[in-house]
C-alpha cells in the first residue's frame, strides 16, 4: 500500500459511480434502499478523498445537496434543530447558536474555511472519525441524533451513537436527517477547546465542556475528550466538580484529574505520555469557558 501510495502521490481517481441527486429524503431512502453499494454523499470533505484513495467505492452516490429541509436551522425555547447538512461555517456564527458556545467553539476550529463552506454537521457526526470535533460536544450537550430508514424515524442519543473507529449506530440504509440539542439550562455555558499542530489540523486533544450552575456551586456537568480514544472519551465530570465552587484552583484541580484512570493509547504521532499531559490543559481551558459563559461573563457567548 505504502509504495503504491508513494507511486500515485496519494491522489488518484476514484472508481466509476454513478450519481443522483434527489430532492427529498424518502427518494434518497429508496435509492439507498434499491442500491446496495449506495452511500450518502453530504459535504465530501472525507469522502471523496477516501474515494480518491479508493478506501471507498461507491458505486452510486445518493447527494443530499438538493433537499432543502436538511439544511434548516431553527432555534425554539426547547432547543436547537440542526439540519443534516447544515454548514460548519454557518454553525460558526449564526445567531441560532448563539447559546450553544461549544458548537460555534468547534466549528470554527474545522479545518479552514474552504473546508468549513463544504463540510456538513451530519457528516461529521455520520463519518464516526475519531478525530472529528463535533462528537464530543454533541455529546456533552445530550444532542439526540434523528435518523430515517425505509422502516420509519429513529432518535438517537449522541451518547452511544459513536461506537468504534468509523463506526456509528447508523445502519447502511439510514440517514441522518436531524441533530436536536436541548436548550442550556439558565446560568449554564459550553466550550470546546482544541489544541493542534497548526490552523487547519485535527485535534491533537480537544475537549468539550458544559457546566451549570446552582446558585454559587456546579450543579451539573459534562466533559469529554477528542483525540484520546476511537470515540469520545467522557469523564465523570459531576464526580469532580458537583457541589464546587468553580474557581480557577479547583477547576484547574478537576482538569487534572479528568485523566486518572483513562486508558490513553497513543494518538497517531503523539505518544500516551504526551496525550495524559496536554489534556488537562485543554480541559482546563474548556472548563473555564464553560463556566464564564454559564456566568454570563462574556459579551459574545
Ligand atoms: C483538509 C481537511 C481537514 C479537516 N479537518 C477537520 C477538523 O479539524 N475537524 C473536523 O471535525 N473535521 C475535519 N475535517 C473533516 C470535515 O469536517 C468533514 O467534512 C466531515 O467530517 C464530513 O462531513 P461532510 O459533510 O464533508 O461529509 P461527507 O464527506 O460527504 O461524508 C462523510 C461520511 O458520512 C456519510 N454521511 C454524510 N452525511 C450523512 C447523513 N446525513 N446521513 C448518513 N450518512 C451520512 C457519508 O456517506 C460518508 O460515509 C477535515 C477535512 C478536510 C478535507
């Protein structure tokens, strides 16, 4: 594989497909159900390069491009419903997600913006790539994941929905058609908080935090880590910080001990040892900007 990836550069043509573009989702259930070697094509930031590389060979390609409901957003005093294909850059900044710091925290650390104007939250979130930021802070915020088959609508929750490397609780013929994140409960805040090589890399660590308060003390919270595992790895947060008072020694304190007990195995070009180091400062840093948010100390939440 190594020479052949060396001969070619990496960058090759995908094999032959064939491609349709419907423009509603019981046509794309039925060509996914009518084909069996369809798959769904979202933004194709991950897909086509897999196919490029031909880890991936499709032989039709069923794009969600063209049907318009999966790209809503809609922001109610219950939550926050977010489309499939719905943008990381609109995520970034648009005004629905204003209360949901995390989300807007994570998409605005994807990549770049070429990629950002492509790349979808269902893709993200459907890829089941380890490495991708979304999934912790979906599961921080107890999103419920919305998927349809030729058997009907299913919700499931963003915690279980990542199971293993590339692999998620969707099946073959499902789509994901909606995220819904509940409303943050008053004098509470998120943060997602990303330490990379350089702009437009993966996570090294990352991590998603959500605190809330009850009076002067945490009364809940959620952390979990991006880049420490196959899916996201989650802390016992509320064992750390519940009934605390969140100033910074003890947030720094917790941040510390989120990684006792982790199993951590070396991530891609970073070792254990290293990992078990940085990532306390990221969830530190996550922690904190959960909390001031949750206080309402920033202007921009
Ligand atoms: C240079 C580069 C850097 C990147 N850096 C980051 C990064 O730092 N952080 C990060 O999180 N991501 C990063 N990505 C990945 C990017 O965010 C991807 O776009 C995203 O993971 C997949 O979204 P997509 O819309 O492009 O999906 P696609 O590539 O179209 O699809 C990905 C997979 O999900 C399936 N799928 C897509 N949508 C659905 C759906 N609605 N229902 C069922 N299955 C579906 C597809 O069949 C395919 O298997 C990077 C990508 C590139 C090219």
């Amino acid at each position: 594989l190594l020479t052949w990836l060396t001969v070619t550069g990496g960058a090759v043509h995908p094999s032959a497909f064939d491609y349709a573009a419907p423009r509603d989702v019981p046509s794309a259930l039925s060509l996914l159900a009518n084909h069996e070697d369809a798959k769904v094509l979202a933004g194709g930031q991950s897909l086509i390069p897999m196919m490029k590389l031909r880890f991936a060979r499709p032989g039709l390609l069923v794009d969600l491009g063209r049907i318009r409901e999966l790209g809503s957003v809609v922001a109610t005093d219950a939550g926050l419903a977010l489309g499939a294909m719905v943008l990381e850059a609109e995520l970034a900044d648009c005004p629905e997600t204003a209360r949901y710091g995390a989300v807007r925290d994570a998409a605005k650390v994807i990549a770049d913006p070429l990629v950002r104007n492509s790349a979808t939250i269902g893709g993200n979130l459907a890829h089941g790539d380890p490495e991708n930021d979304q999934p912790a802070v979906m599961v921080a915020l107890g999103a419920n994941l919305v998927a349809h088959s030729p058997r009907g609508e299913r919700t499931v929750p963003a915690d279980g929905f990542f199971q293993g490397l590339y692999e998620t609780a969707l099946a073959e013929d499902e789509i994901l058609t909606e995220i819904r994140l509940p409303a943050p409960a008053d004098r509470s805040g998120s943060g997602y908080v990303k330490l990379r090589r350089q702009v437009g890399d993966f996570a090294i660590a990352a991590a998603a935090a959500r605190v809330e308060l009850a009076g002067a003390v945490v009364g809940d919270c959620a952390l979990l880590f991006t880049g420490l595992g196959t899916t996201p790895v989650r802390v016992a947060a509320n064992e750390l910080l519940q009934g605390e008072e969140p100033r910074v020694e003890v947030l720094r304190r917790a941040a510390a001990r989120a990684v006792d007990g982790l199993e951590i195995g070396d991530h891609g070009a970073y070792p254990a040892d290293y990992l078990r180091r940085v990532a306390p400062r990221v969830a530190f840093d996550a922690l904190t900007s959960a909390t001031f948010r949750a206080r309402g100390d920033y202007a921009e939440n």
